[in-house]
C-alpha cells in the first residue's frame, strides 16, 4: 500500500467513525478517549531508556488498547511536572529532594518509590584523547567545581603531562538529577558547578558534543555510552571502569547509583498503571540489560511491587541524596522500611 493509498484509508475509516459518532450522538474524541487509556510519564533522560523499552513492549501486548508517553524534562523537571499532577510516573536518577516532596504535598501529591535498575555513571572524551587513560575524584572536581570557571581552561592545569590543549566540557543542565548526583559526589555539593560548560538534558546532545571535539570530556548514564562506544572513551575514575562486574562489586564508587520510578498515588489507582507497573517489574531485570544498565537481584523487583501492591507512600532516602549507596545497602534499606 502506497502512501497516498494509506492516507485515504485512513480518512475512510475516519469518515465511518463519524458516521457512527454522529448517530449515536457521540464524537470521534469520545470513541477514541474510550478505547484508548493513556499513561503519561515524563523526568530523568538517564531512566528513559529503560522506560521506553518496557513501555514500547507494554503496548506491543496491550495492542493498542494502552498508549505510554514517555518525556524527558531531566528529572528536576519531571518531579515539577509530577507534583503538578500533570504525569502519572516520573523517572529519577537520584531520590526525591526535600523540596520536591514539599511540592508534592502542598498540591495533594502521594507517591510510591520504586527503585529499577543500577547505573554506572560515565565518564567520557573522545577516542583521539590519548592522555586521559585515568583520572581521580580529586582531578574532575578540579575540572568542575565553581572556582574552574573561567580559570581552570587547559588539560595542562588539570595533571602535569597533560597536553596544552582547551579543556571543552559538557554535562547535563541544572534539571538533571545526574548533574545532582555528579556535582554531590566528585564536587562535594549537589548543584554546585562551574556554569561554563555545555550543558543539555539531552544526553545525545552530549554524546556528539563529545564525539566531534578531541579535547572534550563529559558525562552522563552508562546507557548513553554503551550505545556510543564506537564514538566515546570511557576513563576509568580512581582506576576504575564503569561495567556491571564493577557497579556489583561495589568497586566503581562514587558514581554507582540508583535510578527510580515515581507512581502517584492517583495514577497507582487506575487499572492500566497497574498493569503497566507490573509488567515493567516483572521485566525489570530484561529491560535494563537490553539498554546497559545493570539489573537489581530479582528479590528486588518482587519487593519493589509488594511495595506497590501495599502502597508503601513516600521515600526511605529522607529528601537527601544517597551518594555511593551500593545495591546489598540499597536492598538492606528497602527490607527494613
């Protein structure tokens, strides 16, 4: 079927339901809002991928009975959508803040916190960087904190032996929970950065700044550099590699991390959140390896949708971030809240 032939068949089948809206007396808006439930998720870009895996097998067998919407607004401006009561599910690569949950309770938002997967953190220059074989904590807070702005320029200023060369940096925007947790764990304090850097919520956008400048260093969630490889070098940070082996061990510290999804209370009611919430944790484990983060034991999915099931509102990280938290200490702590 050419284009052209698709397009009329599809303004056919329009024209019948009109045709059957007009005489039931309802419009094309009622028919297709009845037939169509709609799951509106939006946050971190660093969980998207793992969302959009589950939501796109999710639908596959719903067969278009369920449509999910899956936005990226990093996930500081997911949780302001989220608290506004605009989404039903919000992605996080860091826990909810104090703030956020302030919001969430003055606009009559309850939630329930579900951990899904581990990520890695990623460190990454261009493959012709030949020099950036290691770096330290020490070094990338050299390289970002407040005080680098306009002063620390040169790869030469960060390690003796580094070449002279323009240090071009680029990290995710203030609303991305891994600029949070980046800033907590190598600078010391959440949001506390030099400004002058590019900075996206987009990871892609990060991932080809990088690739077309050979003395560019930035960083983002494992998911973004395992699909890039071909065009990044991952630095291992205190001598260590990002991978799963490591983020188990508890090895690659501090930026092993936790990443989440946030259900209010309202969408956990509804009968297609629901199921849609089980089937991403009963494929928690599948999906996470498909995208390149590293799954949680399978006790923690089944905890996490006990948790569900009994409504377990709120967060058992206090409003704080929980830098270097590894996964038995993650499991510890869900067990005993």
């Amino acid at each position: 079927m050419n284009k052209t032939n698709f397009k009329l068949n599809g303004l056919t089948a329009l024209g019948v339901i009109s045709l059957v809206g007009a005489t039931l007396g309802i419009s094309i808006s009622a028919v297709q809002s009845q037939s169509v439930s709609t799951i509106k998720v939006d946050g971190s870009s660093t969980v998207f991928p793992i969302t959009e895996a589950a939501a796109e097998e999710f639908q596959k067998a719903q067969r278009g009975r369920v449509r999910v919407t899956v936005g990226v607004s990093g996930t500081g401006g997911g949780f302001k959508k989220f608290c506004r009561g605009e989404t039903d599910i919000s992605g996080a690569s860091r826990p909810i803040l104090q703030k956020e949950m302030d919001q969430c309770k003055a606009a009559g938002i309850r939630y329930l916190e579900l951990p899904v997967a581990y990520d890695a953190l990623t460190v990454v220059v261009n493959p012709q960087n030949s020099w950036a074989k290691n770096l330290t904590v020490a070094e990338l807070k050299k390289m970002w904190e407040p005080g680098a702005q306009g002063k620390v320029n040169n790869w030469n200023q960060i390690r003796q032996g580094f070449p002279n060369a323009p240090l071009k940096l680029f990290g995710p925007g203030a609303n991305s929970g891994t600029f949070d947790y980046f800033t907590e764990a190598v600078v010391g304090k959440s949001k506390s950065s030099r400004g002058d850097f590019t900075a996206s919520e987009d990871d892609n956008v990060l991932v080809q700044g990088v690739a077309r400048d050979k003395n560019a260093l930035g960083y983002f969630g494992y998911a973004y550099y395992a699909e890039n490889q071909n065009k990044l070098k991952a630095v291992p940070v205190n001598g260590v590699l990002p991978s799963e082996t490591t983020v188990k061990n508890g090895t690659y510290t501090p930026l092993s991390r936790p990443i989440f999804i946030y259900v209010s209370s309202k969408a956990a009611e509804k009968p297609e959140v629901k199921q849609f919430i089980q089937f991403y944790l009963q494929n928690g484990a599948k999906f996470s390896q498909e995208v390149k983060y590293v799954p949680l034991p399978a006790s923690a999915y089944t905890t996490a949708q006990n948790h569900f099931n009994k409504k377990r509102f709120g967060t058992i990280f206090g409003g704080k971030e929980s830098v270097g938290l590894k996964i038995e200490e993650l499991m510890s702590r869900e067990a005993k809240d």
